[in-house]
C-alpha cells in the first residue's frame, strides 16, 4: 500500500490503531514513528542505526501485515458497517 495519500495514511493509520498489537514490538515502533509521529525513513532509520531500505521493508511488510490482518478478521469494515447502520436508524428515527 502506498502511503503517499493522505486517505491511505488514514486507512493505515486506522488499521494501526485496531491491529497493531499484533505486530512485533520493533515492528510497532517504527511503524509509530512513520504513522503516528510522523518522522521521514530516514530519520527512523538513523533513529534506530540503520538503513533507510531496512526501515522501508519494515513499513512495507508491516502495512502489508496490518491489511492481511483486515482481510482475515474484518474488524475495520464491521465498525464502518455498524456506523452506517447506527446512522441509518438514526435518520430513520428522526424522521418519526
């Protein structure tokens, strides 16, 4: 996933928030430093004493990750399901 959008920063950032328990603590930190702090490659990288390339696979195979983890469990698109249900009703009700 390319992360050069501002709705794809979201989307992953969203995906972060409900999954990122599951990546590994090195993983977990680099990622919160890209996402959530917004630091460059390159300073993760001198941040953590190595390569821009090393930190990019890192963000690669952990959006990558943090997708598979969507696909399988669905727990984004069930909440974005259920708001649109709870928006729905509440047109509905407003409309009573």
């Amino acid at each position: 996933m390319a992360l050069d959008t501002l709705q794809a920063r979201g989307r992953t950032l969203a995906l972060y928030e409900r999954y990122g328990a599951l990546l590994t603590d090195h993983q977990r930190e680099v990622v919160d430093l890209y996402l959530r702090s917004d630091w460059s490659l390159a300073e993760i990288a001198a941040h953590q004493g190595t390569s821009r390339a090393a930190v990019h696979d890192i963000v690669r195979r952990s959006t990558h990750a943090l997708q598979e983890y969507e696909a399988k469990l669905g727990l984004l698109s069930e909440s974005a399901r259920r708001r649109r249900a709870l928006l729905a009703m509440e047109r509905e009700l407003n409309g009573l």
